[in-house]
C-alpha cells in the first residue's frame, strides 16, 4: 500500500498570503527603522489597492484597547516596531481573537531584519 499524505491546509491561506505579500511590501520599502504609525499608513495604503475590505484602528470590546487592521473580518492584524516581541504581545493578540471572535491573528514586529509574520490562532475557537 502506498501511504497516503494528506494536504494540509492552512487557515485562510488564501488571503494570508495576500495579506503577508502586502506586509513584505511595505517592510520593503520602509525597511526596519520606521514607526509603527508609518507601517500602518502604508498597509493602508497597499490594502486599498489590492481591495480587500478592512477596518483600521479598531476598537477591541470594552476594554478601550485598539487593534490595527481587521482584514475581511476574519483575520486581526497587529503591528509592533520593536527589537523582539514578548509573551506579551502574543497574549495581547490571542486577548484581542477572543474579543473579536476571530479565528486568526497575525502579529507582525517589523523591526526584524527579516519580516516573520506570526499566525496566532484563536484557541477557544477551533
């Protein structure tokens, strides 16, 4: 018998890799010493282009806490411009998945040398 491999797919992978070809966009041509606000400016700028419906700065529940792009309300988008990213940030993400009820998160830290965008999942909705 031959053993069976079974293709794995990625949650959204279709609009992740959209997504994740407009981030490596703007890291390229920002590069890795800009603020985090000029990122953003600049996602915004590439996602209306690419028209895909999204939502910038949005407010997450009650806790007055503001995620940076929601992406066809399904995917939360957060930016940081710092040398490494924390527990924190990754608890931050998964608080704001939760709140929002979305399945997936990405959390991008454009201060690295080479962009790794994170995908988080949301893991009290599997």
């Amino acid at each position: 018998m031959k053993p069976t491999t079974a293709k794995k797919e990625f949650l959204y992978g279709d609009l992740t890799y959209k997504v994740r070809k407009i981030l490596f966009a703007v890291h390229n041509e920002l590069g890795m010493y800009a603020r985090e606000k000029q990122y953003a400016d600049l996602a915004e700028q590439k996602l209306k282009e690419s028209g895909l419906t999204y939502k910038r700065e949005v407010r997450v529940g009650d806790s007055g806490n503001i995620i940076d792009f929601t992406i066809e309300d399904k995917i939360a988008l957060e930016f940081k411009a710092k040398p490494f990213l924390t527990q924190e940030d990754y608890g931050q993400t998964q608080r704001y998945l939760q709140i929002l009820n979305f399945r997936l998160g990405l959390l991008v830290n454009f201060r690295s040398k080479y962009l790794s965008p994170r995908r988080i999942l949301n893991s009290s909705n599997l």
